[in-house]
C-alpha cells in the first residue's frame, strides 16, 4: 500500500504523463516569447522616441538663425541709445552681458524640457508587471492570498 502511495506521488511530482521536460520545455518557450515581445516593444518604443526628440530638435534649431540676427541687432540698437549716458563700450558690455546671462538661462530651461523626457516608459512598466506576475507565481496561494 504505501508502495503505490509512493508512486503515485512521484507521478504527480513528475508531472503525471512525460515527467518535467515537457514542462520545462514549455516553460523555456514561454519565457523566449516573453523576452523577444519585450525587445520588440523597446525597439519600436525607441523608434517613436527618437522621432519625437529629433522634431523637436530640428523645429528648436530651425529658428536659431533668424533669433541671433534679431537680438544682434536689437542689443546693437540699445547699445547705441545708451552710449551717450554710459559711452560705447560700457553700453555694449551692459547689453552684452545681460544678454549672455538671458541666453544662459534660456538654455539650462530647454536643456532641463528635454532630458524630462521619459524613454522607454511602456517597456519599462510591461517588465515590471511581468516580473510581478513571475513572482506570484512562485509562492504559495496562501501567501498569494495575504498580499
């Protein structure tokens, strides 16, 4: 009798018909799957990100020319009204330096807009819930239940 109890349990251990390798085998497709799904979501996700930054970068770049030649000659102009109060190079240094300190911080800004750009948020998330799921497959259903 205990014999065939004996059996009977490593059956059920083996997986009852063909053992473990089918499972594992299984289990390996299905982890190949999930990893190849999850490379091809980042390189699509990367593909739409890079788009998204290089328009942006090109509409910031496509009015560059034409913003250095407006303020050249706007702080030329100031410079000039002021060069009777202040003399020439005490006015162009003035308009010089509070434009250097104005481009300054105009930069930092933009520069801070782009690298807030999140990359790779949807695989990022995706991951995460698979590893969520893995993790809970592995514990017992009364731990399972607990959380």
């Amino acid at each position: 009798m205990a014999t065939v109890q004996q059996d009977d349990r490593q059956r059920e251990a083996s997986g009852g018909d063909g053992g473990m390798v089918p499972l594992l085998k299984k289990m390996v497709d299905g982890v190949e799957r999930l990893v190849s799904n999850h490379l091809a979501l980042a390189r699509l996700e990367i593909g739409q990100d890079a788009s998204a930054l290089g328009s942006r970068v090109v509409e910031l770049t496509m009015f560059v020319p034409l913003i250095v030649i407006g303020l050249g000659l706007i702080m030329t102009a100031i410079a000039i009204f002021l060069a009777p109060y202040l003399g020439l190079g005490w006015s162009l240094l003035l308009v010089g330096g509070v434009t250097a300190i104005a481009g300054t911080i105009g930069l930092w800004i933009a520069k801070n807009k782009v690298s807030h750009r999140s990359v790779l948020d949807d695989s990022g998330d995706e991951i995460k819930k698979t590893a969520k799921v893995i993790g809970a497959a592995g514990k017992p259903a009364e731990l399972q239940k607990a959380e």
